[in-house]
C-alpha cells in the first residue's frame, strides 16, 4: 500500500479551492465542449456552483462522470478510426486533478515523454555502436489503449491505493462509457464496453504506464537498448540479445491481454543496424537519420490543400467577410501559409512537423520540401508574385532547435495583452478592424483561432504515425 496520506491528498487537490485553481490555469481558455457543450469561458459562469458540489462528491466517493462525447480520428481508408474521449468541462477539471494523485501514488511508474525525446536518446545511443555487430527489432502493440486489461489495472491501482473516494474516481473515470453527439440515454449500456482505457483523458497515459511499468522494468535488464513509447518498441543490441529481448517482450504483454503485429508486417522488423529501420516517423539509415518519403508527401499534400483551398476560397471568403480586402485576405493566408511552415510555441511547448522532426541530420529532406512547396505556390497566379515572402522549412530547422525565440517562429505565449490579441485577430482576418468585443470575446476568440491553428500543426506531426 501507498504510505502517503490519500485522503488528506484528496481532500487538498478536489477541495473547492485547488479545483478553482484547476479551472482557471487549465481550462478557462479551452474551446474543446463534451456532452453538455460547454466550452471553457461559457463554463464560468456555473463554475462556482459545479465545482462547490463536485468537490463534495470526490471527497465522498459519491462523483460521477458525464459520460464521454466521442471523436473519431481517421489516420487512413485501410484503417479503423480511433475513439477519442472529450470530457465535459466540470469532468476534465477533475480528471487533470486525479491525473495528480494518480502521480504522486505511482511516482516512478507513471513517468511518460515525449516522443522527441526517445528520438534524441535513440539517435545519441547508436550512433555509439558498431554497425557490424549490432541488430534493431521493432515491435508495435496492436490496439494498445483498446486492449489494456480493465480488471488487471483496477487490480495494480488497488494494491497501491486504500482510499475509497480515490478508487471510486479512478475506476469510474475508466468505466465511463464514450458516446457519439446524438444518442439516448435509455441505450448509453451498448456503449459500455470492458476493456480498455478511454483515450484522450488527462489520466490516459499516466494509466497506460501503470499497466505497461512491470513489463519496462525488467525489460532494461535484458542486455539491450530499450525503448518505448506508448506502443511502439525499439530494442538495440547484438542479434540474439534483441530476438531474445522481443520474444520476452512479447510473452509479458501477452499474459496482460496484448499482443504485438505479426513478421512481416509493416509495424515488426528484426534488421542488422546496417539496414534502415524506422521508429516514431524517423528513418535510420546510419549515419544518416531523415524522414520516411511517404512522410514527406503527405505534408506537401497537406499545404497543397491550403493552396486549394484559397484559390477557390477566396471569392466566397471576400464575399462572406467583407471587411476584408483582396490584399488583406492574401497576406493573412500567407501568414497562415508561413506557420505551417516554421511552427509555432504554446504554453512553451514546440508545435509543427519542423519541431517534431527537430533530430534529423538528413537536411536535404527541407531543401526539397522548400523547393516544392514554391512550385506549388508559384502555379498559383494571385500568390506568385509572393513566393519570395515564403519562410523556409530549411531556417525554420535551425530557428526551432536552437534559437526560438528569434521571432522566427511565432510564440503564442507573447501576446499578453487583449490589444495584442484584439490586432492579430484583425491581422489574420478573423474580426473586423472596428468591431466592438469585450475582453472576454477578445481572449475567447483568439484561444478558440490559436487552438485550430495549433491543431492543424498537430495533424501535420500526426501523420508520422
């Protein structure tokens, strides 16, 4: 059992104060809605009420959860699209303040990194072995959050945590069934499902670790290199320690309901390093480390689209939004255009396909990206005369890693002031020049354009994967 004090720990992080708190530097600005389609601005207005009587019922182990509104992610046609889960308001305020105890319950089990920083420790470590001797296996588990063992789990997190308002709150967050926009409530059971772990949840991965920490563990002691992020493996070492290494790791996740992609398959190798193998969207091709082409293509295909898009969106853009100009819609697409490019910063985190990709050595891959994206601007006749404003994925690799905070690359993390926001809205295009907003719908309206923008930067380093 846990020797901290769970319930003077409960007490402290859902008392009406800490949840507050919560809301306020967490969720305030967000225009994510769950179920009762709330977003973070309109939830205040109820917040002192909903988080009064949340706060008693997590102390009481009496909380329960809205259930989950379902998003589907689409990665491609041959694949199924992944469930994600989107809270309401009230719950994901909660669940980040659960993801805390969570934490301080499971302070070494729970740890997750990002991926860039696998790629960085991956790319230091082989470039200290020899390529003669040393063999990579890749493994990846098939529907990992789907297939996690929900008994199995509660199990682990029973065994560490003896506080009933804590193992109700962790068990019913899991339970929580995930339901599309439109359904009845009368029919919610044929959504229930028994196993897995919602997606999506500020406690998602911080459980996923739980479950996987028993299998990391003795894993580091088999003699090889070992990697794992989420569920894709990597295993670095001679070539019986590595087939060893996966067939172990294969038989422990195994006995927790999981499995792993058969050989052969696009998702498992077991190659000498003098071979290239691919993890996280990198390709290692000693001593070279780049990009997959499809990767590469997928992108291009992607601000294509932007072009498109402006070039028989525009009449109908200018028509709709009459406050804008011919000139001021081209030169807000641009800047848009230039953002995809270089990336941004939010909330001090690195966003766009440049920051993800920060490891490569192959910088050819950003000269080709320069070269194409400007024929494709340049068969545009109304952009074309502004190819040369284009910034270039080349600069914005060298701006990102090692000074980002040139302006180079767009930090949102510098407008502070309403004015501020308020001039890059009407920069962008997104609200008249003269229009008449409180502070309020100023920050709303600026979070709401932010997270799209970082959104779409997200979709471009998604498709790594």
């Amino acid at each position: 059992m846990s020797t901290i004090d769970i319930r003077a720990l409960i007490e402290i992080l859902f008392s009406e104060h800490a949840l507050h708190v919560a809301y306020r530097e967490r969720h305030a600005d967000s225009v994510s809605r769950g179920l009762d389609r709330r977003n973070g601005l309109s939830f205040e207005s109820v917040a002192f009420n909903e988080l009064r009587v949340a706060s008693k019922k997590c102390i009481d182990a009496s909380y329960r959860f809205t259930p989950y509104l379902e998003v589907l992610k689409v990665k491609d046609r041959s694949s199924p699209p992944r469930i994600v889960s989107i809270p309401t308001i009230r719950d994901r305020i909660i669940l980040t303040q659960l993801n805390k105890l969570i934490r301080l319950c499971f302070l070494s089990e729970s740890k997750t990194r990002l991926a860039s920083e696998y790629i960085r420790q991956v790319t230091d470590d082989i470039s200290k072995f020899n390529d003669s001797d040393t063999w990579t296996a890749g493994l990846d588990i098939k529907k990992f959050y789907d297939s996690i063992d929900r008994v199995r789990l509660i199990k682990i997190i029973y065994n560490k945590i003896d506080n009933e308002a804590a193992r109700a709150l962790i068990t019913r967050a899991i339970n929580t069934p995930t339901v599309p926009k439109v359904y009845k409530s009368k029919e919610i059971g044929k959504y229930r499902v028994n196993t897995g772990v919602p997606q999506g949840l500020a406690i998602s991965n911080s459980l996923a670790a739980i479950y996987m920490s028993d299998v990391d563990t003795p894993m580091l002691n088999m003699g090889v290199k070992y990697y794992r992020f989420v569920d894709d493996v990597l295993l670095v070492g001679s070539k019986d320690a590595t087939a060893r290494a996966a067939k172990s790791f294969i038989a422990r996740i195994r006995v927790r309901g999981l499995s792993v992609h058969k050989e052969g398959s696009k998702k498992r190798h077991h190659l000498p390093l003098s071979q290239p193998f691919g993890y996280l969207g990198y390709v290692f091709r000693m001593p070279k480390v780049t990009v997959r082409e499809s990767t590469v293509e997928k992108l291009l295909q992607s601000l294509a689209a932007m072009v498109t898009d402006y070039k028989y969106g525009r009449e109908s853009a200018l028509s709709r939004r009459a406050y804008l100009t011919a000139e001021t819609y081209r030169a807000a697409f641009l800047d848009e255009l230039n953002e995809r490019i270089s990336g941004a910063i939010s909330g001090r985190r690195r966003y766009g396909w440049v920051a993800y990709f920060s490891q490569i050595n192959d910088l050819s891959v950003l000269h080709r990206l320069d070269s194409s994206l400007r024929g494709i601007v340049a068969r545009n006749s109304d952009l074309a005369p502004r190819v040369a404003t284009l910034k270039k994925f080349a600069r914005a690799y060298f701006e990102i890693k090692y000074r980002p905070n040139t302006g180079y690359v767009r930090n949102y993390d510098k407008f502070e002031t309403t004015a501020q926001k308020l001039s890059f809205l009407v920069f962008r295009g997104q609200v008249r020049s003269d229009v008449a907003l409180t502070p309020e719908q100023i920050v709303e309206k600026f979070e709401a354009y932010r997270e799209r923008q970082l959104n779409a930067m997200l979709a471009d380093e998604a498709i790594v994967y």
